[in-house]
C-alpha cells in the first residue's frame, strides 16, 4: 500500500474511533476544508508534515501514536 493510501485510511479509522467528521476535524485544527477534502478523496497525493502534525494536534494524539498501526507496516514510497 502507498503511504498515502495507509495515512487516509489511518485518518478514516480515527474519526470513526472519535466519532468525529472531517469537518470537525477542520474546526479542531485549522486545516483549510479543501486541503482535507482533496487529500481524503485522493485528488492529491502527499500532505505536508506540518498539515499532518496538525491532524494529530485535532485528534489529540502524537506523530507517535499515528503511525503505531499495522497499516504502515508494508507501505511503499508513493
């Protein structure tokens, strides 16, 4: 799996687990709605690792606890 097919489908499985929206997350951090929006449906590929540092700072966890899943165990370079 490409890393940013393994990032989205990490940020998918916490706003369920937090029962949170996309645009929630946009209020909680800041992120302009359509960098979400054009990152979540795949119309752009990478996010910056300040943008994604945000979205942890909105999920309330670390870079640490985000990428301590199994989805990144086999990622490949995008």
């Amino acid at each position: 799996m490409k890393l940013s097919d393994a990032i989205r489908k990490r940020i998918k499985k916490l706003l369920k687990e937090k029962n949170m929206k996309l645009w929630h997350l946009y209020k909680r951090t800041g992120i302009p709605m359509s960098t979400l929006s054009t990152f979540m449906n795949a119309k752009r590929e990478l996010l910056t690792l300040k943008t994604l540092l945000h979205i942890c700072e909105g999920f309330e966890i670390s870079l640490s606890e985000f990428f301590n899943d199994s989805l990144f165990d086999d990622v490949e370079q995008d």
